[in-house]
C-alpha cells in the first residue's frame, strides 16, 4: 500500500504551484543554509522596469510581486556614481568596486580578483551561466574572465578556457572560432572534456550530468525577446537539473535577462516590455526549482537602470506612459529580490558589494578577499 501512495504524495509536495498558476512560495520549509544559488540579472532592470512590467501585465500576475523579501542596493562603481555593466557585475562576482569597463579586475593595476563562480568551481561545486547575449559581454565575463576592458572579448573568450565551469548557455559562438589569433577555441574546450552544441532547440546536451557543456545559441548576439527568444526560461530550467546532477556539493547559476538594458539604451518601450515578460518567466522557472528542494537561494536584482525610465501618466487616469529620460544609465538604486535558505539577508539597503557578501554568508562560508 504504502509502494502505490507515495508517489503520489510526492507529486503533490513538489509540485508547489497552485491552481491559479502562481507558485506556492510560502509553503515551503527551506534549509538552514542554501546549498545552491542561482543568482538572476537584469541588466538594466531597476524599479522603473520592475513598476513598467507589474502595470503592464497587470497588478498580482508578476512574479516580482511573489516575493517577501526585497532589498535596494546602491549600484555605483568605484570611479563613477554612475555604473556600466562591467563594474556592475565584477560587484556581484568579487565583491569588490572597481572602476567602468573593468572585467573581474581591481584598480590601480588591474589587479585580477577571484569570482565567486571560480571560488566555488575550485572547490567543487557545480558552476554555470545561461544569458541572452554573448558568453563575452560583460555581464557573464565578469564572473569568469579577468581583463582591463570589456571590449577585449577575444581575451574574455580565452579566460573561459582557465575555469572549470560546467555549462554554458550563451551566444558569441564567433569570440571561440573566429578570432584574431587564428585559435579554435571550440576544439580547446572539446579537449578538455565539453560537449559543444549549437542553436536554441537545447537538444542532445549531457544533461545526465557526465560531461559539461557549451551550448552556443547564436553566432554573435541572441536575437531578441519580441523577434522570437525563448531560451532563457528553458535554459535555466535545464541548467539548474544539470547543475543539480553534476556536484552533490551544491551549484552555482548566474542567469542574466541581458537585453533589458538595449531595449533602455534604445529607448524602446515595446522591446522592454518582451524583456520583462522573458526575465519574468525566467525567475518564475528558478523559484519554481527553488520551491521543489527549500536548499536553492535565488537572488533577483539588475545592475543598474538604464534609460532614465519614468512612468507618466497616460490619456486616461489609469494609463501610464512609459517614457524615457536619457539613451544612458542612471544611478538609480536597484531592487533586490531574494527567496530561499538565508533569504532575509537581502533585507535592507547595502551597497552592490554586499549582495557578493551576503552570499557568501548564506552558504557559510568565509573567502580571503574581504
Ligand atoms: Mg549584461
Ligand atoms: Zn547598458
């Protein structure tokens, strides 16, 4: 009798979701310490993007507005009090200020500093990245690569070659094959063991855990959300059962909804609005992960905002008008969304450095950088 019951019980605890299709977050019981993380980026999500996405969508229907626990943190670089991509992400991945355009490097001398991806590959978790832009930009480079400038991305390319990461998903198939210095960085990353594989059909990967994996998704930039996307959610679902096999110890996943910031930079509300509906979906899938096991910490924040996006109001009193302010970013403080073992570390407000720190706490663990 008690063979034929417990599947079905078991059915019923994992699938945390209720009929409406939101996800039962709250029933969870969780860890005392997470033992995997997935980190969530949206480059150039900040609260604008965040209020533009719950009223378009409508009130109670976004995920953002399933979590508990929310934090703002202070995104400047350490030069500038407004910050790019590069220092914003180095941040998150060292802990540590740096100056605009710098990968994974402190200043005066470009100092490389150890990322939290390298420090828990050394030390055998399960590590990856799934992004909507190419492996070298500079968000994901960040985590992996240590240069001067983001723009050298045939030396960030080179980098991924020094960390043992277990999967990737990403575009910029072109910085390993098709490269100034002539190398083939795809036969580089087969001989050390990596099953490459190409497109978005997400097919024929290892996803049994024996091997790690590259799994290019377009040649040079991922088209965007509206003009068809959708590997993200589906790629950070796969990531996580991967990551999950791959490393009893624990995984770490960065997922970056990288296209929110060009659709700020374009200053295109309709491109915006795809981005926020993918980057939802996308966190949606990681809580959900998150809620099977109660040992994931899942940390959504952006890097900075981007677009000076102010919601005005629109012909009608409940119309809004999203416009834009500037073709840059803004020093706008960005919101922080956590869930999981640990959670309530993310309350309050801290500088971006700290959200580097606090992980580092919730899994209990002390690295020599700080
Ligand atoms: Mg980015
Ligand atoms: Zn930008």
């Amino acid at each position: 009798m008690r063979h034929i019951l417990l599947p079905i019980v078991l059915v019923f605890f994992s699938c945390a979701a209720s009929r409406k299709g939101n996800i039962d977050l709250h029933a969870v019981s969780f860890a005392q310490h997470p033992k995997n993380i997935i980190l969530l980026i949206g480059d150039g999500m900040s609260l604008p993007q965040v209020a533009a996405h719950v009223y378009w969508k409508g009130l109670g229907k976004t995920i953002f507005e399933q979590f508990r626990v929310i934090g703002f943190h202070e995104s400047h670089s350490c030069n500038e009090l407004v910050t790019d991509s590069a220092a914003g992400a180095t941040a998150f991945s060292c802990g540590k200020k740096t100056t605009n355009g710098a990968i994974g490097t402190l200043p005066p001398d470009n100092i490389p500093c150890p990322t939290i991806l390298e420090d828990l590959a050394r030390e055998g978790f399960a590590t990856g990245m799934v992004v909507a832009c190419t492996a070298t930009h500079a968000t994901p480079a960040s985590f992996i690569a240590h240069q001067e400038l983001r723009a050298f991305t045939d030396e960030i390319a080179l980098d991924y070659l020094k960390t043992p990461f277990d999967c990737l998903i990403a575009g910029g198939e072109s910085n390993f094959s098709d490269r100034y210095d002539k190398l083939n960085l795809l036969d580089s990353l087969r001989m050390k063991g990596y099953v490459i594989r190409r497109g978005t059909r997400l097919k024929r990967l290892p996803l049994d855990g024996a091997k790690p994996f590259v799994n290019f998704t377009a040649e040079h930039e991922p088209p965007t959300a509206s003009g068809g996307r959708t590997y993200l959610p589906r790629s950070t679902k796969i990531a996580c059962e991967y990551l999950q096999k791959r490393s009893k110890k624990g995984f770490f996943l960065m997922v970056e909804g990288s296209q929110i910031d060009w659709a700020g930079h374009a200053n295109d509300r309709n491109w915006l609005r795809a981005e926020m509906d993918d980057f939802d979906k996308t966190v949606r899938t990681a809580l959900e992960f998150a809620a099977s096991n109660g040992e994931t910490l899942v940390i959504v924040t952006g890097d900075h905002e981007c677009g000076g996006l102010a919601l005005i109001p629109g012909s009608g009193k409940k119309d809004f008008k999203p416009t834009f302010s500037t073709r840059l970013h803004t020093a706008s403080m960005v919101p922080v969304y956590a869930y999981g073992p640990m959670d309530e570390l993310f309350l309050g407000q801290y500088d971006n450095t700290d959200i580097y720190k606090k992980i580092v706490q919730a899994l209990g663990r002390s690295f020599p950088q700080y």
